[in-house]
C-alpha cells in the first residue's frame, strides 16, 4: 500500500511531505526555469539537400582527397633520398663519361663517381627527386654525398644550370674557392680551371659561403667568387659594365685602400636604383667612417627602414640590416614552393 | 490520467518535431528545446557543479542538433539526448576533476559562510551528486527541476516503474545523508567555537 506521502514524491499529488517540500523550495535556485533560450542558425536541413547532389559532392570532396594524400606521399618521397642511391644522368649530346664508363644514353651517378663532359658532351643529372644538374660542355662534376635531405656535389670546372624544387639548403655545390647552396631556386655557375666563379640566378636565392663571409645573391642577379677571397658583392646581371668593373675592383683589392676608395666612388657614381642590393651589401664591407656615403646614396633609393635609425644602419645593427634587405622586396628564399610548376618538369 | 493523454499527444509531437528539425526547422528544434532542456538540465546538474551546467546545456543541444539525422527512432529523443548529457557530464568531470565528494564540498561551503538558505541548498545538492547514478539523477529531476516522476519517465525515455524505485530508494538514502551531515557540521562548529 502506497503512502499518501509517497504520491507527493511521485506526482506531487497527496498529503505534502514537509522535508520534500523543504527540498524543493531550497533547490529551486538551481532550477531551469524558464530555459536558456536557443539561440542557432539554421539547421543544415536534410529534407532541402537534394541526394544527387550530395552523391555529386561526396565523390567531389573524395576525389580532393585522394589528390591531396596522393601529392602529400608524392611530395613525402621526393624529399626524403635513400642516402647513398645512385642519381639518374641522361647523355643530352655526345658522349659524357662516368668514372671510365662512357654514358651513350642513360647511366647512374654514385656517391665519389665524376661526371666529365668533353666539348661536345652534355649530361642531366638528376639531384634525387629534387631537381636537375645541366652539365654543360668542358665540365667536371663530383658527387660528393648524397643524404635523406641534403645533397653535395663539386664543380671543378665548367658550367652547370640548375633547377631545384626543394626547401632551402636542399644541395649544396663546392667550387675552388666557395660552397654554393641553393635556397630553392635556378641558377647558373661557371667556374674557371683557375677557381674564379661565377653565379647567376634565375630564380629565388642562392648563398655563396666561406667561412669568413656569406653573400646572398637573388634573382636576377650574380656574384663572382675568386680564390682566396671567397664571394664578392653581388649585383644584377643587366648593369652596366662600369658598374661591374667597379664592383670587380672594389673585389679584387681588399687590401688596397686606395684602389677600394675609387671602387666604390665608382660604384656610388654610376649606381641606379636597383643597385641598393650592391650598396647594402658594401656597406658591411667598409670600416665605419667610408659607410655614411653608400649609404646616403643607398638611402636615395630606398628609404631606412622605419623604426630604424641612420646610426643603427651605420653600426650595422643586425635588425637594422634585415629590415632594410627586406625594404629590398627582394623576395624570400622560400618562394621556392610557389614554383611547383617546375616539378612537372622533372 | 491527464498526464497520459499528455504523454500520448507529446510523443506524437515529438516525433513530428525530430522529423522536422532533422530536415533542419530550427523552429521545430526550438521547441524540443523548451520540452527537454529542463531534463537535460537536471541530468546535468546531478553530475557537475551548477556554474557549469548552462554551458553545457548548450553544448549537449549543439551535439544532438549536429548529430540527430543519427536518431533512428523519432520518438526517442528524450532517451538520446539524456545520454548525450550523460556523456558529456562524464567528459566534463574527467577534463576538469571539478566533482568533490560530498563532505568536501559541504564542509567547504560551510566554512566559506555562505549565508544560510543558500548553504543548506549546496549541502542538499552536493549530497544529491554524492548518490548512486540512477538515484541522483531522477532525484535532481524531480527536486531541483520540479518534474513529476510521469514527466521524468515521458522525457527520459525511462519507465515509470524505474523512476518510481529510483525516487522512493533515492529519497530514502538523500534523507539518511542528509542527517549524517547535518551532524558532522554541527560538530565541526561546535569544535570551531570551542577553540
């Protein structure tokens, strides 16, 4: 039998259980009521989809996704190498030669192997999945070492262009007198049999290294590396050839005060606007007193960076000198992505 | 028998509400949300603190509008959002360790002097939370959120027999706890006056 207190817990209906009743007058302050409103947009409707539509767009939205983990694995394996595989290399005219083997049409390149071309032979080699080597005629190439990311081969002499579609840092080239690295880019590098070389760039950035110094050149632009003296100042391939013999100069005297002195009065003389990248770049080549004139002339054609000051240049404050080479627009290395047109090419 | 007529007339209308508010009336999900955020409330509360439980609400009506072309039976709504509530209390209480057991959270509000009515209402609270899951939640339904034991049965989709033994057990062990604590307060105070 049911007590009459009993129905007031379960329908509220009976004689009042005073204690229940105490309960639920203190609990009320936790009571929803009335209920939060609900506030949403509109629910995606099932009923105004139409399914072949759906069908339509659910193929669509797999097929994006098949392609995008097809090119993320695509792209996966082309960065990471087997270290120590062979690199593919195409004869393109002649007959180049591997080690003592002459390559009539395909051959495989190893880790200590040269690459010689004669004048009448040309080669492609290929970097891992990276990029290509041209080994232009009358060249000499070692390949030095070959890494899950990193690559290394030496020209000795002769021309090769390359193409990379790599991160920055992806191959490196010895040369006589300097270690070249492409920061994702196109380029061209002739070196001498006397170790001059010289660098042009078509696309993105390169970095000619020697312990002592660093130059980065970018696109459009060339730098010589002589022995010795490692990498010079850069400048843009269609300058004049008195701006290039006064950059020469001014490369080629390191120690001559006097023939720098009418280097750079040169240089200052027949620069134009898109030589502030050779002008910042002699401004961290010469002592304190001889930089306010570079950069007076620098500051002509491109402003100092706000937030900078004219002494903070001067002193060649490493923020100072990053700001003003990125007031060049000169791009970044990583624009290499952006090239991905170049892989279809490989 | 009034609140069987009603129980008939609210399933056949909740099941016309789920159908529309799958093909996305957002009229029709505003009005389960009326019928049902009382219930997903208390389920709510019998688990998790009260600052936290409006947040949540949203949240377990969010989920259930996102996954409710889910729901295979129309006229289970009731039942399906409650362990989505359940769900997300649990998801909720191993995120943030918020629950304390009952003498902690009770001796807590105590020595915080929390004045009077408002203290007594987290102590009986917190000793709601403190019970076995069946009773806490059907108790929280039907002394925090003023639910008749039918209405409890009708939106959680439990059956009135269940709610019923959960009620009377539930009532008698809330009524057993209480008075176990009300003695262990009065005794902490009397040590405190007497230092």
């Amino acid at each position: 039998m049911t007590e009459p207190t009993q129905n007031y817990l379960w329908d509220k209906s009976g004689t009042t259980d005073q204690e229940i009743e105490r309960l639920e007058s203190l609990l009320a302050q936790f009571r929803s009521d009335p209920p939060p409103t609900w506030i949403h947009e509109p629910l995606p409707g099932r009923a105004e989809r139409r399914p072949v539509k759906r069908l339509w767009l659910s193929a669509v939205f797999a097929l994006a996704a098949l392609v995008l983990v097809s090119v993320a694995l695509s792209i996966h394996a082309r960065f990471e190498w087997r270290p120590g595989d062979p690199w593919k290399v195409v004869a393109l005219n002649g007959t180049p030669q591997i080690g003592s083997s002459l390559v009539k049409n395909r051959g495989q390149f190893s880790v200590g192997q040269i690459l010689v071309t004669d004048a009448a032979s040309r080669a492609r080699i290929r970097v891992a999945d990276l990029g290509v080597v041209d080994v232009e005629p009358g060249s000499r190439v070692r390949l030095i070492a070959t890494h899950a990311k990193r690559h290394q081969i030496a020209l000795d002499y002769g021309a090769i262009s390359v193409r990379m579609w790599a991160p920055p840092f992806s191959l490196a080239v010895d040369t006589p007198s300097a270690s070249l690295f492409d920061l994702g880019c196109a380029f061209t590098l002739h070196v001498e049999s006397g170790g001059y070389g010289t660098v042009q760039v078509t696309s993105g950035w390169v970095e000619f290294e020697t312990p002592l110094r660093s130059v980065i050149i970018p696109a459009g632009a060339e730098a010589v590396t002589r022995p010795e003296l490692g990498p010079g100042t850069p400048y843009f391939s269609d300058d004049t050839p008195t701006f290039k013999t006064a950059v020469s100069a001014f490369d080629s005297h390191p120690e001559d005060d006097g023939a720098r002195a009418a280097a750079v009065a040169s240089i200052l003389a027949n620069a134009h606007s898109h030589d502030a990248l050779t002008l910042l770049s002699l401004l961290n080549q010469l002592p304190l007193p001889r930089r306010a004139m570079v950069l007076d002339r620098l500051a002509a054609f491109v402003p100092i960076p706000d937030g900078y000051s004219r002494e903070d240049v001067l002193n060649l404050h490493t923020d100072a000198m990053d700001a003003y080479w990125t007031a060049l627009h000169l791009g970044t290395p990583k624009s290499w992505f952006m090239n991905w047109k170049d892989v279809l090419s490989y | 028998m009034r609140h069987s007529a009603n129980t008939i007339s609210e399933l056949s209308g909740d099941r016309d509400l789920v159908r529309a508010a799958r093909a996305g009336d957002r009229v029709a999900y505003g009005e389960l949300y009326q019928r049902y955020a009382p219930m997903v409330h208390g389920v709510l509360l019998a688990r998790v603190t009260p600052d936290h439980v409006d947040d949540l609400l949203q949240e377990v009506f969010l989920k259930a509008m996102t996954q409710i072309t889910h729901l295979r039976e129309d006229d289970h709504f009731g039942g399906w959002i409650a362990a989505i509530a359940r769900n997300r209390a649990a998801d909720h209480y191993r995120l943030t360790r918020e629950r304390q057991s009952t003498e902690d959270f009770a001796t807590s509000i105590a020595t915080r002097g929390t004045p009077g009515s408002q203290a007594e209402a987290r102590i009986a609270l917190a000793a709601i939370q403190a019970l076995p899951d069946a009773y806490r939640e059907t108790l929280a339904l039907r002394l925090v959120e003023g639910m008749t034991g039918p209405e409890i049965a009708n939106r959680t989709g439990l059956t009135p027999e269940s709610v019923r033994v959960n009620l009377h057990r539930g009532m008698k062990l809330l009524r057993e706890r209480l008075g176990e604590n009300q003695t262990r307060l009065v005794g902490g105070k009397a040590d405190v006056n007497h230092d």
